[in-house]
C-alpha cells in the first residue's frame, strides 16, 4: 500500500500522441485516439438507429389504419396536421371585423383624448413663445421627433416650405456709431422662467427728480431684490424639476401620436377588408391610382403604395 502510494507521488512522463509528419503533411490532420472514439460512436449510433428502423419496418401491421393517417400529411418532408378548425361563415366574419373596427375607435378615442389632456398640461407648464423660438427648444433639449409631435398637436406653428418671405425683424434707430457698439438687445425668447433677456434682471436706475427721497426706502429696496443662496438653490430645483416634466410629458406625446396612427391604418384595413368581403364585382387597380390619398387604402408594410379596389356600378332597388 506504501509502495502504491509513493509510485503515484514521484511525477512520470506525459506521454504523447506524435503529430504528422512534415513528408506526410499532404494528408492532412493525423487522426487522434480521440478522434476515433468519436468517429465510431457516431457511426454505431447511426448504424442502431438503422437496425430499429428494419425491425419497425418488418414488424408492422399491413391493415393497421388510424384517423389521423387522413387528417396528416407532409409538405416539403415536414409532417403537417389538421387541427380541425373550420372555417367561420363569410357573414359572422363580417360581424366580427365590425366589432373590432369599434374596439379600435373606441381606444383611438380614449387616446386622443390622453393627448389633449398632455397638449394642456404642456401649455400650463412651458409658455408657448418659448416653444415657437427654435433656439429656446434647442436650449431645453426637445429633439426632432418631439419637434414634429409638437407641431402635429398644434403647440408650434408649422414648418414654411419653399422660398417665401423673410421673417420681419425688430428695427432699432441709434443716434452715432458708439451707441450702437455699446448696444446690446435683450434676448425675446422665452424660457421656463418667462422672459430671460440679458437686462431682464437687472434693476431699472432711479432717476432723480427732485423728490425727498428716504434712504430706508432703498435699502429696503436692495434687499428686496437680492435673492439669498437658499432661495437660489430652490429656483434651480424648480426649474431642473420642470425640464424633467417636460421631457416625460413631450417623450408620452410621441409615443401616443404613433399610437393613434397605428391605430387609424388598423380602422381602414378592416373597414377594407370588409368591403372587399361584401358582395359586388371589384377589382385592383394595377399600381393604385396618381395621387390618391393614403386614405383611400393602404396595406402594412408598404408604405406610400395605395390599394385601390373599383366596384361595379349597380342599380339598386
């Protein structure tokens, strides 16, 4: 036992399977031990699965029939079976399409209504000639995507497309050269504050007109208009808290105009399809119709192509 135990303690050499030889090298990889054992365990197994398959074969029941030796077939070497669903009558299929056509308005309309309640709650919270102002929507960090919902609501006036007349600007008359240097407009836009123009701040100077005036009175002034750092600090809280709102209120304004437009294509492809299911010869127009309205019929999944279906004139009684 004392002789095992140190035979396994004193290290031994790892021997090795040798490689290929360099002249031999045009034969490929040489095959290893582990190589083989993979080798035969596939083709035993495969050689195993053969011989159950002969002894299934040899065994089996000529008359042998089951239900569902009808109802199964193949398609393409994949095994394909009926579920015994049969079709829904033509005129209950109707019924149904109109039925979901008015689970759709009905949270089309539930919808639209959300976004007037988000298109107030943004006027309340952001002045709307801040908005208008492109540079003051840059400075509150609204993308385009949140832009064009803005525009789609009507909270900023729509883009001018072509060439058409310049903006109008504000005209200011100095009397010399150094007033105008010295010159400085205060800003017009607005932020989340109101008006926040360079001298919007700042104090008007008092102008001395001969009055008996009490210093108390400014002083008292002084320190009215002084805001201490508390004070400071709240203002910016507020102010981070209102840009925070205005983001969650402008990301849930997209992300309901998409809806509702989903929602509307879904409303005219089953209110189409149950016209194509009514009665009357129809027919597609090949390629739809030049300028038709997306209105008229669309198919998802082919946006700005048109469907457009024809019906024959019938008299009716």
């Amino acid at each position: 036992m004392v002789g095992s135990s140190l035979r396994n303690a004193v290290s031994r050499r790892n021997h090795k399977e040798r490689g290929q030889l360099a002249h031999r090298s045009k034969l490929g990889h040489l095959e290893k031990h582990k190589d083989y054992v993979k080798r035969a365990r596939d083709y035993h197994s495969k050689q195993d699965r053969i011989k159950v398959l002969r002894e299934k074969a040899a065994m089996r029941n000529k008359d042998e029939f089951y239900f569902g030796m009808i109802s199964s077939k193949t398609q393409k070497g994949m095994h394909v079976q009926d579920r015994g669903n049969t079709p829904l009558p033509t005129d209950l299929v109707r019924v149904l399409k109109t039925q979901d056509s008015g689970y759709i308005n009905m949270q089309r309309a539930i919808g639209l209504n959300k976004i007037e309640r988000i298109k107030n709650a943004l006027a309340a919270l952001v002045p709307l000639g801040s908005l208008a102002s492109a540079d003051a929507r840059e400075d509150l960090g609204i993308s385009d995507a949140q832009e064009a919902a803005l525009r789609e609501v009507g909270l900023i006036p729509p883009e001018r497309k072509g060439k058409g007349k310049q903006k109008a600007g504000h005209v200011v008359f100095k009397e010399t050269e150094e007033e105008v240097r010295k010159y400085r407009p205060s800003s017009s836009r607005l932020t989340l504050n109101g008006p926040a123009g360079e001298d919007a701040g700042e104090e008007e100077e008092d102008v001395d007109l001969g009055w008996k005036d009490d210093g108390k009175k400014k002083r008292r002034r002084k320190s009215a208009t002084a805001e201490s750092p508390d004070e400071e600090e709240v203002t910016a809280a507020r102010v981070a808290a209102t840009e925070k709102t205005l983001t969650k209120l402008l990301t849930e304004l997209s992300a309901r105009l998409k809806r509702s437009a989903d929602l509307t294509r879904a409303s005219r492809e089953l209110e189409l399809t149950r016209a194509l299911m009514g009665k009357g010869a129809k027919k597609k127009l090949v390629g739809g119709r030049k300028g038709t309205a997306i209105e008229d019929g669309e198919q998802e999944g082919r946006e700005g192509k048109v469907r457009v279906f024809k019906w024959r004139a019938e008299r009716r009684k």
